[in-house]
C-alpha cells in the first residue's frame, strides 16, 4: 500500500469509527436554550454565567449525560437587550426547540420574555434578581438568584440586632437602585426602623458629599446603600472623607473583590449579604453549602484562570436544579419536569438551600444570604 | 454653613473636571468650528490607560504619561482619518463622524481592556482636610491645581506663542488665515492633540475619586459639552466658569433641593442658555456674515 492511500485508509477508518459512535450515542440530545447578556452593560453578570454553562455542559457530557442523553447548549447573546432577548427565546422556542431554558441574566429581558415561554410551556429558569419574577408565582417561571428584598430583610435584621433605629438611604436611579430603595422602604417598619433621610445620586455621578452630608445632618445610626458598580466605591469613599457615624450597609451588589479594591481602606467596617460563593472557604466545615462552593470555584477557576462570581453560581444552581428535575421526570417531557423542578427539596447550591413548592418558584430563605463585613481588605463571614 | 462649604467642596472638585472636559470642546470647535462628542472618551482612555499601563507593572506616574499620550495619539487618529478626509461635510455630518468615533473606541475599550470599573490611587493620601467644618480631599486640591495651571499655559500658548495666535487666528477666520500662511490643517490637528491630552488628563485625575469603566466617558463628555455651553463654545475662560458653574449648581442642588433631580440640573441649564442666551456666558455672538 503506498504511503498515500494509507493516510487516505486510515483517515476513513477514523471516520468510520468516530461515525458508529455518534450512531451509538445518538440518543436524542436534551436542548437546553439560553439567552444571556454576555456583551452591553451587564456583561459583568452575562459573561460568567455564559462561561459556567458551557463549562458544566461539557463536564455532564463527558460523564455520559443525563439519564444517557447528551445535554445541547444552544446560547445566544441578547447584548442586554430585551428586545433581543424576545427575538432569540421565538427562536429557541419555534425554531431550536428546546425541551427547557435557562437564562435572562437582567430582569428586564426575563420579564419580556414571560408571555412566551408561559404560552409554549417549556420549563424555564431566570437568572435575574428582582422578586417580580416569581411573585406572583408564573406556572413555567422559577428562578435561582436571591431577590433583592431578601438582601434588605438580611441587613434590616443585622440593624436590629445592633440596637439601630434610624437609618438613612442612598441609592441610584438604576432599575436595581429604585427596587431596592422600595423594598427599603417597604420593610423598614416592620424591623423597627425610621428612615430619616433617603438621597439619589444620577448615573455617571462622581461625587455623592452632598447626598450624604443631608443624610448625616438628619441624623442617622446606620445607613444602607442601594446600589452597584461604581457608585458604590464612591458612596463609601464619600462616607469616609465625611467621617459619618454610624455604620454603611450595602447590599448584595457589592459582593465582588473589586468593590474592596476600589474603595481602599475606606471599605472596613462596611457589611453586606453576600451569597455563601463569596466566603466559601470562610464557612464552617459542617456548612453544607461549603463543599459546593468550593468544587465550583475550583472547576470555574481551573477552566477559566479568572475570579469566579456570584452570577455564574446563579446559572450554576439553574443547571443543576434543572439536570435533576429532568432526572427525577425520567425525562425532558416539559410538563413533567416542571412539576419535578417545583417539588425540588433541600437541592443544595451555590446560591443556597432549595426547597421549591407551587407558592414558591425560588425556594430560598434570607438565611441563603451570608453576612459579610469587610475587615483588613478582605471579606470577614460574620453568620 | 458648614454643609454650605461641604457642597461648594464637591461643586468646585467636580466642576474642574468638568471645565478640563469643556477645555476640549472649546479648543477643537476653535480650529474647526466641530463639536466632538468623542470628548468623553479622552476621559475615559486617560483613565482606563492608566490604569492598565499600571497593571502592566508601569510605574504609575509613567503609565499616567503614556495614557495622555495614548490619547493623543487617538485624538490625531481620529482628525486624520475621520475628520480630514471628511472635508466639504456639513458640520452636522462632522458631528455624527465624531459621535461614531466615540462609540467604537467605546466598544474597543470594552474589548481591549474590559468592561470592569478600576480605580487609582490618590496623589496624596486620603486623609480628608477639614476646612470651615467642611471635608476636602488632597485629591480635590491637585485637580484644583492642575486646571489653574492648564488655564495658565493655554492662556500663554494662545496670548504668546506664534502657535497659539496662529490658532487665534484660524477661529476667527479659517479662510484669512490661510491666505497669511497658516496652515489651518495643521491647527485642527494640533487642537485634537491638545483636546485628547486635556481630556486624558480629566481621566488621570478623576479615576482615585470615581472608577473609571469603558463607558465613563458618556455622561462626563455631556456635562463637559454642557459646561462649554453655558461658558460659550470656544472660549477658554467660558469653559472653565461654565465647568464650576455645572458642577456648583449640580452639588447644590444635590444638597439643598431634592437630589432625585440633581442630574436634570446641567441639562436644564444647558437648554437656558440654548434658548436665552446661545453664544453663553463668555461666546462671542455668532455673526452670519453674507
């Protein structure tokens, strides 16, 4: 045999076999849909969450699948529109025909998309924070992330517990900012507390001293910031150099190193629910959350050599609640994994402890949240 | 009083930046009679630059350098390739031409570097001043002081240097001054360069008290064009009244009426003076000359 038809030979046999395998496994592929906000604004939030499903995709692939089915990713990026976000779950749902989806990293383009999947009814799980998406309970919609009210509830309780009385609001103009300013405001009587003063800051605002100069001259014992991103090394800067009293709460927003990095020394003393991801190592070793977060922070790291985030571990939870509704359907039937997904108990993640019922389509409690202080430039897990 | 002087702290800290901004904005429309609106994006390029050059393992005076240069070196990128080939375009077509300049260095930031919020540390320290009762930042006095002395060397480049006055000269009339030998290409370029640089510079200081982020450069390009505006496009001295007069009136307004409206103040302000009074506080009357 000359050299040449050899390579040709042996190349045909690699076709063949590679052929016959496809054939053996080509048990029907689950379809799971995703529409994530992996560029535009919210890219911090869409772009691990996009990495973490194609990294555990893969990982349940190479370990044979779900119930022997190999699971299929289709992703599309909405670029944080929720006008793309309707465009692309048409298509996953006309066209891909997925058996479920998981996606809708800002609440904006999960809300758009409701009508949709409610209509087709195809089990679908948001990875968005606001509670409107499951309150009231949507038959086909659940959800992984905390609901900001939750994170208010956290911070009220930990002002309680300090003998704190009055406290002072500063938030953003943002979707976040206000939701978290209602909830704010909402709760605060139910927890014992007087706001005395609530101040706003606009977008791109570089300087918030005369916001926290009214609310120091109301005087307050605590202060809880409503917002993300930028604002918030800035608000804490600004508290520092106007030396208030009294202790600065932000909310979950801030769980990102960068948040420390940003504000210096001026971020000790800060508090925060953080999700249970972020202090990991810190929780106690009977912690069942613990060896959760720490093989996902392992994995995430390994693959990606960057920081993980809280918003991969949302898309993280969404997976696995759903790899394991369909496992306890036996199927991809929709109908039937969304009734196994809503009986899900105890499903531990990395966002929490999950207990779904019909009421409830998040199925955790403020206890999901982690209190957090920042203490030498480093997250100090306080309960 | 005390949080009368703690408003008018902020107000002055962030108007100077404000004013550095409409520097720009006054300078280019100057030469070229060109509103760019990729202004903020110096801002921003001065900022993120630095801060990556940093990480780089640059040190950070250097790296600060490098990133007014890199701006620079943008600005020239964006005259030679957007706007001079553009010749003959209706001012309105200029200003689109910047406006997509601005939107893919935008986009090329978000990629090239990323789409985080970074901060730098402050020249000196972070221990607060306390003045009348009032707090000020180290931070605050250097932007203070590195926009009295820009205002001082722009006045001596465009009073005293055959440069400047060739400048001069071509924003009075581009055509005059070709006929005497300026070569009024040269200005328009010269007054990007000066224009990124000042902008970069913005961003340089402004970073150790506010991150900077791929995108920061859309709302501080905005109160900067609001704040060469009210000083009257094209004038030096009107863009830094009217850079202290936005952020005063924004801080005081935070302060003393409902902060929910803060930002509506540089905009309302804006559209006074586009109504009552277009050529602002320090413009000169635009004539139409048949």
């Amino acid at each position: 045999m000359s050299e040449r038809s050899r390579k040709a030979f042996s190349v045909l046999a690699g076709a063949l076999t590679l052929g016959l395998i496809h054939v053996a496994q080509a048990a029907e592929p689950i379809r799971i849909g995703s529409f994530l906000a992996v560029t535009g604004p919210a890219a911090f939030l869409g772009d691990p969450e996009k990495k973490t499903l194609e990294l555990y995709v893969e990982k349940i692939n190479a370990e044979g699948g779900v119930l022997g089915h190999p699971l299929e990713l289709v992703l599309y990026d909405t670029g944080t529109s929720a006008k793309n976000a309707v465009t692309f779950v048409k298509r996953l749902l006309e066209q891909d025909r997925v058996d479920a989806i998981i996606g809708g990293t800002t609440t904006g383009e999960t809300m758009a998309v409701i009508k949709l999947v409610e209509k087709a009814e195809r089990p679908f799980i948001s990875l968005a924070g606001a509670s409107v998406i499951i309150d009231p309970v949507k038959k086909w919609v659940f959800k992984t992330p905390h609901t900001d009210r939750m994170a208010v509830e956290k911070v009220y309780a930990d002002m309680k517990k300090e003998g704190v009385t009055e406290i002072g609001l500063i938030g953003g103009s943002g979707g976040f900012d206000k939701s978290c300013l209602k909830n704010a405001e909402e709760l605060a009587g139910s927890y014992g507390l007087t706001i005395k003063a609530t101040e706003q800051y606009g977008k791109g605002d570089t300087d918030m001293t005369p916001q926290l100069t009214k609310i120091r001259n109301a005087g307050v014992q605590a202060v809880l910031f409503c917002g993300f991103g930028a604002a918030s090394t800035i608000v804490t800067k600004n508290y520092a150099q106007l030396g208030l009293e009294g202790r600065l709460y932000h909310n979950h927003g801030s769980c990102s190193k960068r948040f420390i990095e940003g504000a210096g020394a001026a971020a000790e003393g800060v508090r925060l629910p953080c999700a249970a991801l972020v202090v990991a190592d810190q929780l106690p070793e009977d912690d069942p959350q613990r060896a959760v977060g720490l093989a996902y922070i392992e994995a995430y790291e390994a693959a990606y050599g960057e920081e993980v985030s809280t918003f991969g571990g949302h898309a993280y939870d969404a997976l696995f609640l759903l790899v394991g509704a369909i496992e306890r359907a036996g199927g991809a039937d929709p109908a039937a994994v969304r009734d196994a997904l809503e009986r899900t108990r105890n499903f531990i993640g990395v966002d929490g402890i999950f207990n779904m019922s019909p009421e409830d389509h998040l199925g955790l409690g403020p206890e999901a949240f982690k209190m957090l202080e920042v203490r030498g430039g480093n997250w100090k897990y306080l309960y | 009083m005390t949080e009368f002087f703690q408003f008018l702290f902020s107000g002055l800290t962030v108007g100077a930046i404000y004013a550095l901004i409409a520097l720009g904005f006054s300078l280019i429309y100057n030469a070229s009679h060109l509103i760019n609106f990729a202004q903020g994006e110096f801002v921003m390029i001065g900022g993120m630059a630095t801060v990556f050059f940093a990480a780089a393992g640059i040190e950070l005076p250097l790296a600060a350098v490098l990133a007014v240069l890199l701006a620079v070196v943008v600005a020239v990128a964006i005259e030679r390739l957007g706007i001079a080939p553009a010749k003959g375009t209706s001012a309105v077509g200029l200003i689109i031409i910047t406006i997509g300049a601005a939107i893919l260095i935008r986009g090329l930031a978000g990629i090239v570097w990323d789409r985080n919020f970074h901060s730098l540390p402050p020249i000196s320290g972070e221990e607060p001043l306390v003045i009348m009762g009032a707090t000020l930042l180290p931070q605050s006095l250097w932007i203070f002081g590195v926009t009295a002395v820009i205002a001082l060397l722009l006045w001596f480049f465009f009073a005293k240097t055959l440069w400047g006055k060739a400048m001069m000269a071509t924003a009075y009339n581009p055509l005059a001054a070709q006929l005497v030998g300026i070569d009024t290409r040269k200005v328009v370029l010269v007054s990007f360069a000066l224009a990124g640089a000042l902008g970069a510079l913005a961003g340089v200081l402004i970073t150790p008290l506010a991150p900077t982020h791929f995108q920061v450069g859309v709302m501080l390009g905005l109160k900067g064009f609001a704040a060469a505006i009210v000083g009257g496009l094209g004038s030096g001295l009107g863009a830094i009244v009217g850079g202290l007069v936005i952020g005063i009136a924004e801080a005081m307004a935070a302060g003393y009426l409902s902060s929910a409206y803060k930002d509506a103040v540089a905009f309302v302000i804006i559209l006074l003076f586009l109504v009552l009074w277009p050529s602002g506080l320090f413009g000169l009357r635009g004539i139409e000359r048949v």
